[in-house]
C-alpha cells in the first residue's frame, strides 16, 4: 500500500483542527473556527493563506465569481472548514470541485459542528 499524500502534513493540520475543537466545541460560525485555526497555524508555523482566490474558467472564459478557498496549506492542501450538523457527499463534491478549480490534489474538509471532530481527505 502506498504512501498516503502529503500524510505528515494533514496530520498535523488535522491536530491542530482537534486542538482548536477541544478548546471552542461545537457551535460557533465557521468564520470563529477559522479565526481560531489562523492562531494555530501562525504558532506552529504553518505555511498558509486566507481566503484564498482562485479563478473559474468555462469554455475559456473567465467567469466574474470566483472560488474563495478557507485555507491553502503550504500551496497544496485545500483546507474547508465547515460547522454544521454533518458533512454530506454535497460537501465532499464541492471539494472536489474546488480542488480542480485550484490545481490543487488534496483537500481536507473538516467539520467543527459535531460532538467530535470529522473530517474527510479528498483527493482529485
């Protein structure tokens, strides 16, 4: 069995996701758990971006609304944050999606509304 990718990095983005759930539960907007995740990246020196714009094209045009990542990890991991009651393969599409429109392989959704921690590797 190969290698999973980028592993030691989604471990770690993963434990920080935990750290940041143990401490705040579940309940807040996504935007606290993402205010709450850009402490724990700067800390453990993460390489990443906010809010991330990346461009949607359709038949070679540039369409006028673009994708905003939650976090691009190190210019390779797409990061979604969600807090709802459960991720559903919705979620997981549109991760896929925002994966192409990025160029980017691997995405990590990660949902703060449960009673613990989920999250999902989505790979394209």
């Amino acid at each position: 069995m190969g290698q999973l990718l980028y592993n030691e990095d989604t471990y770690k983005i993963i434990g920080l996701c935990m750290t940041v759930h143990n401490e705040l539960g579940k309940g807040f907007n996504e935007i606290v758990y993402g205010d709450a995740l850009e402490i724990e990246f700067i800390d453990n020196n993460i390489n990443y971006s906010r809010e991330t714009i990346y461009d949607i094209t359709y038949k070679g045009n540039l369409l006028p609304h673009k994708y905003k990542a939650d976090f691009a990890i190190d210019s390779k991991i797409v990061l979604e944050i969600k807090a709802i009651s459960s991720l559903t393969d919705a979620y997981i599409k549109q991760t896929l999606n925002y994966l192409a429109v990025s160029k980017l392989k691997l995405g990590l959704l990660i949902n703060f509304g449960e009673d613990s921690l989920k999250t999902k590797r989505v790979i394209l």
